[in-house]
C-alpha cells in the first residue's frame, strides 16, 4: 500500500466536500476576551470570538486566574500519577466534593474531560453491569455514543427527545433487567432542551436508571447553576449526572455525580479514570473556585440568556434564519457546507468576527449553520457590529434572509 497517498487522497475528499478543518490560531487576552489575536497569513487581526465555549467568560476571570496561580505556586505543574498511585491531591478531593454538592449527590468522580467521562462511564456500566441494556437518545454526542459502541451492550437509539418511542422501546424488557436511559439536556447545535421530567417519568415506569449529559447546561441552568436538571426539579430524580469543566466553568476536565455505590463502581471498574495521570492540581484548583463562584452568582446567568434572547432578536428583526432555539445558543442556518464555509472566512476576513462553520457530520447535510455564542462580555456595540457584518454576508453571497415579521 502507498500509505501517504492513501492519506492525502482522504484529506483531499474532505476538501473537496467543504469539510476540511481549519484551526483558528488564537491568542485568547484575559483583560480582553470576547476580542483576541488571530494569527493569519503571516499576519495579526484583533477579532471578535463568537463561538467560544467559554459560555460566560470564566476561564478569564479573576476568579479562576488568581485559584490557578496560588495552585502553581503551592503544588506545582502536574500531579505526579495516577489518582491509584500518589496521584490524588486535595484539590481533587476539594472539587469532587463541590460538584457532588453542587448536584446535590453523593459523590462526584473526576476525569480529563467530558469526553473521557462519557466514555468511561457509559463503558464501564454497559461491559460490567450483567445484562445491562443502553437506550439512547438518537441525537447524543459522540463521546456518549463511543462509549456505549465500545461497551458492547445492547442498544436500542430511540427518536430525539420523543419519550413515548422510549417507552415503546423500554416496554420490550421486563423490570428486572438492568437498564439505562442515556440523554443530555441541553443538545449544543440545535439548541433545543429535553423534556426531563417526561423521560424520567418514563424511566421510573420501567425501572431504568438515568444518565444526563449536562455539559451544555452546567454552570448556566438553575438558581444555583448546576443545570437543566435543578431548574426542571428533577435533580434527585436523575441518578447519573455527567458534566465538563472545559465550557461554562472555563477550564478543562470532565465527571459524573451520583450515589457512592454508583460513583465507587466506576472509580473502581472505569480504565479511562483509573489508568491514566490525574489531572494538574491547578486545574482542580481552578475548576473549584469557578464552581463556587458561579453557585453563587445568578446574576452572570440572567445577563447570559439576556445577551443571548438579544441577539437572536436582533437576527430576526433583520430576516436572518435564526434557528429555534430555547437556550443560549443562536444557530444561524447556511444550509450549504461551501456557503458556510465562505460565510465564515468571509465574516472574519472582512469584519474580524471569528465564527466557526458548523458542517456535516456535526450536524446534517442541508443544515450547515454558523453557531453564535453571546457570552455576558458581549456588548450590545458587539451585536450591532457582528449584525452589520451578517447582512453584508448575506446579500454578498446571497444567501436567504426571511420574510421581516413586523411586515
Ligand atoms: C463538548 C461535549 C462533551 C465533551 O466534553 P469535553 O470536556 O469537551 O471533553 C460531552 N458531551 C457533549 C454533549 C459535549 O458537547
């Protein structure tokens, strides 16, 4: 086999399909941030980002800044091992606990990332757990589906957030076999929220235990933050709840909260948590004071859907295809991954507005979109200068724009 022209000639079809990645190379400014440096063709641009995960701008505050660099100082770069063996610090105890508490569970266990959560835990049931049968959401996010691919268990994908085919599809197993409804609440690319209280009440019908991918939500849902689930009331009705620290919380790493007996099985079952090095202590550091901040300050999540409700309003008000959506992300609908694509260059080559296209195999073909995010350091000179851009790209590339409402 000719290996490089095997490789070149995979990466040329991706290309020619508009679905090649380009990074962004960006230096994100603590004292600037939503505006950074963007390095491009040899040159600098100061950009504005509008799609940045950072959801309500932790990872630059104060805040999370000052936790780190007191961690350093104390404890140093990396923690040294695997949490098994002398790679446990107490910092790691320290935010197991807050984000335990914080979801009002037993106990929370912590991993590298969202992704590595998801894996291991939804591997870990699946393999271990005699029987066990997975039901998932048609729509969850890829790190969900690899893990229960790789668990090997039996599974059965029922429709996007339609809770009577989850129950037609439960209805074929008896109570006594294990079983678990694995769902988020918060899905990123539509933007639309479960229906928690409807699907937990179909679980409980039949005796299935509960998984909810919050990473979307924590942080940003709920008087206290800690997700959909808290301000749907059904928290302690959801026996596994899984986060990240990488988005809302503004640094990286991932867990699962529940009972001990839940969160002690995969602690001591889960290859992706136990052989693996801990994660930097100022990174735990980080993560706590974030989460402790953010318990307490609500006022950051009603600036936050503010700004969102805002901009979407500010699209539909100029005809733009603002897609539905319920939470705080603003899809906007291209509907071509080329014209996506150019949307995207040229929103950042011309108006130094940094939006990153959002093509197939992330979302449908047909449904290639630019995917905004208003963080609460967006201003309104913010929006009303992406909005200009917008309708510049629009009529350059003559794109469509709807009928204007008030007409
Ligand atoms: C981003 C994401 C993850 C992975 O979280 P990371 O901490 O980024 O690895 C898991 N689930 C969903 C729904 C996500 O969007």
């Amino acid at each position: 086999m000719n290996y490089d022209e095997f490789f070149q000639s995979s990466l040329d079809d991706l290309r020619t399909g508009g679905n090649y990645r380009v990074f962004a190379d960006l230096e994100r400014y603590v004292q600037t941030f939503p505006r950074a440096r963007n390095h491009r063709d040899g040159k600098v641009h100061d950009i504005t980002i509008w799609c940045s995960n950072d959801y309500l701008g932790m990872g630059v505050s104060d805040t999370v800044t000052t936790a780190m660099k007191e961690a350093i100082d104390r404890c140093g770069g990396g923690a040294g091992g695997t949490r098994n063996i002398s790679g446990t610090n107490h910092y790691h105890v320290l935010l197991e606990q807050e984000l335990a508490s914080w979801h009002n569970k037993d106990a929370a266990l912590l991993f590298s990332s969202g992704y590595v959560a998801n894996m291991t835990a939804l591997m870990t049931l699946g393999a271990k757990v005699p029987g066990m049968v997975l039901f998932s959401d048609a729509l969850n996010h890829n790190s969900m589906i690899e893990g229960i691919r790789h668990s090997r268990a039996p599974r059965h994908v029922w429709k996007h957030n339609d809770y009577d085919d989850l129950h037609r599809q439960l209805s074929q197993y008896d109570r006594e076999t294990p079983k678990l409804v694995i769902f988020e609440s918060v899905y990123s690319m539509d933007g639309d929220i479960a229906p928690l209280e409807k699907i937990v009440e179909v679980a409980e019908h039949h005796n299935a235990m509960t998984y909810l991918d919050e990473v979307h939500a924590v942080g940003m849902y709920g008087e206290s933050g800690s997700g959909v689930a808290e301000r749907d009331g059904v928290v302690d009705r959801i026996d596994i709840i899984q986060g990240t620290m990488g988005k809302a919380i503004g640094v990286v790493g991932g867990y699962v909260a529940a009972k001990h007996s839940v969160v002690d099985f995969i602690r001591s079952f889960g290859a992706g948590f136990i052989f693996t090095t801990s994660m930097p202590p100022t990174v735990a550091a980080g993560a706590c004071a974030s989460v402790r901040y953010l318990r307490e300050h609500n006022e950051l999540r009603i600036r936050h859907q503010e700004r969102a409700a805002t901009l979407k309003a500010r699209m539909k008000a100029l005809g733009l295809p603002a897609m539905p959506s319920v939470s705080h992300i603003v899809p906007l609908l291209v509907g071509d991954a080329a014209l996506c694509k150019q949307a995207s260059d040229m929103l950042l080559e011309k108006h130094d507005i940094y939006v990153q296209p959002i093509n197939y195999p992330t979302v449908p073909k047909g449904t290639e979109r630019l995917r905004f995010t208003a963080t609460p350091l967006h201003t309104d000179a913010d929006i009303d200068h992406l909005c200009t851009a917008l309708v510049d790209v629009w009529e350059t590339l003559g794109l469509r724009r709807e009928a204007l409402a008030a007409e």
